[in-house]
C-alpha cells in the first residue's frame, strides 16, 4: 500500500513544475485603468512567459493582442518636468481681466493689535532713603501649628469617664 501511494506520489511530482508555464489573460482590476508592460497596452490579451513579473528576474514576456503606447508625459499629480518643453497638464487658469471692468468696492478697514505685559510690583511702603546694606526681612509662617486638643478629662463640665 505505501509503494502505490509513494510512485502514486512520484508521478503526480513533475506535473506540478510544468504548471507555471501556460499562459495568462490579463484582465485589469479597474475599467479604464491600462495594464502597461514595457509601453504596450497589455489589457484583455494573451500573455506567455509571464513567471518573472512576481520576482525579481528579467524575463521578456510575449504579449498577443497588446497595442503600442507611444511614451508620454509624466502625468503623476504633483511633478512637472520643464525640460520637456511640455506645459503641465493641471494648475490654475489664469484669465485677465479687461481694464475697463466695474472694480468691486474697496473692503473696509480692519485693525488688530496684541500686547502683553508684565503684572505690576506691589508698592513697597517702609523702605527708607537710605537703606542698611542688608535688610532683615520680617518672618512670615505661612504653616501655623494648629493647637493641640486637650484630653477628654480636662474639658470644663465632663466627667471623666
């Protein structure tokens, strides 16, 4: 039983190496959107030789029923290429206008101003003319201690207990 399942297995092997070498349909994933390879239209057509395209191996693929793209402007959104002589294909349209057209009326006046500043110095009220070289500064206790409870026995009117 494992001879037949292993040569079963033997013969079926060299049939799977020679599945990647049919051929292709390509159909492109969006309509309108061309499948280009190497400036030819390859859309809705017959591909040979197409096992390199997934990696990265050079392989020349025969295409039949492609057109030819002649090469074109590059047209991604965003670049502009002068040196080809070519006025780029999106931007704004300028029009000018006649010298003698209606001006619209002038816009009012706006006027807007930020500022800031210092908060003023408390006034200092007892500094004399001539002041010592040091000046003791009054002690402030900002933490007073609170006074302590007296014990239950010590309150007036309690009997302790």
């Amino acid at each position: 039983m494992r001879a037949v399942a292993l040569a079963a297995f033997l013969i079926g092997l060299p049939a799977t190496a020679f599945a990647g070498g049919g051929f292709d349909i390509v159909v492109p994933g969006r309509p309108g959107v061309p499948i280009i390879i190497n400036n030819i239209d390859a859309s809705y057509s017959v591909i040979e030789g197409t096992w390199g395209l997934g990696k990265n191996v050079q392989v020349q693929p025969t295409i039949y029923g492609g057109r030819y793209v002649a090469e074109r402007q590059p047209t991604d959104v965003g670049h502009y290429y002068p040196t080809l002589g070519l006025r780029p294909g999106y931007g704004r349209l300028e029009v000018e206008p006649p010298a003698n057209r209606k001006l619209p009326k002038p816009a009012e006046s706006y006027y807007q101003s930020w500022g800031a500043q210092s908060a003023p110095l408390p006034p200092q009220m007892d500094v004399p003319v001539n002041p010592p070289p040091v000046i003791l500064a009054p002690e402030i206790n900002d933490h007073p201690r609170r006074p302590r409870p007296r014990p239950r026995a010590e309150l007036p009117g309690r009997s302790p207990g």
